[in-house]
C-alpha cells in the first residue's frame, strides 16, 4: 500500500502550546496515534475559538463534524515534551474543506518534527442531521 503524503504549507494561521500528559504516553513509552488524535482535536478548538467558532456553531445553524482524518508520524513524542502545534485551513469545497496540523518540539535547541495531519472539516446542520455549504464569511476569516 502506498504511502500518504500531506503537502505541508510554508506559513500557517495560528500556532499553540500542548504539553504532553503521563495519559498520552501508551506501552511503548511515547505518546500513542490515539493521543496525537486528541492532541489534533485540542488545537481545532483553540484554532476555532479564535475566531468566537465552535465545532457546534461556525455560523447560524452550521457547525462540523470530521470527515476524514490522516497523520503522517516523523518521531517519537515523550512525557514533559511540550509540542508546538500549528493549524492552517485550505480547500475549500462547497461543504468542506481541509485543516493542516505541524506538531514540533524542542528537545537540546533543536527543532525536532512529531507529525503533520490533515483533517476534513465538513460542515453539518445539526438540528437536521445534514451537511450544509461552507458560508463564505467562515471561509474568509480562517483563511485570512
């Protein structure tokens, strides 16, 4: 099976600081898959928030649900790393469009690459139980 690569931006909109807890770490001593997911999650919500969104509400009746997910891993994450999580939005269609995610941390005054991940925002009318358009006004504040 071939590999999947996520083209990573130059630049991103927004960047914040996520320590990684004793519960990320799994068996094999480093954080697990299952943890950078919500370690993902965690940056959205900062990432929306910024902008008065929520995952429930980006506009009148509008929020969003995760369509896809995928994270490329680079290294290994341990306990006491603080990870540099960065959030950009891209492509967007008529209900949906991209988050990219950079994970970093520094370890000796190095830069060292924990992952990137790419996640599918569609937009969903909750009270309807259905996907909704993009509203233009969301995708000009998150991409700026």
């Amino acid at each position: 099976m071939a590999r999947i690569k996520i083209e990573v931006p130059e630049t991103f909109r927004f960047t914040t600081q996520i320590p990684v807890r004793i519960t990320d770490v799994n068996y094999g001593g480093h954080v697990g898959n299952d943890s950078i997911l919500s370690i993902l999650h965690e940056a959205r919500v900062q990432f929306l928030n910024q902008f008065g969104y929520s995952e429930i509400q980006i506009a009148e009746g509008v929020g969003l649900i995760m369509g896809s997910v995928v994270i490329e891993f680079k290294k290994e994450a341990f306990h006491g790393d603080i990870l540099n999580v960065s959030v950009t939005a891209r492509n967007f269609e008529r209900v949906s469009f991209e988050l990219i995610y950079r994970l970093e941390t520094t370890r000796n005054s190095q830069t060292i690459p924990i992952a990137v991940a790419q996640t599918t925002m569609v937009c969903f009318n909750y009270a309807v139980k259905k996907v909704a358009s993009v509203p233009e006004e969301v995708k000009v504040k998150l991409t700026g």
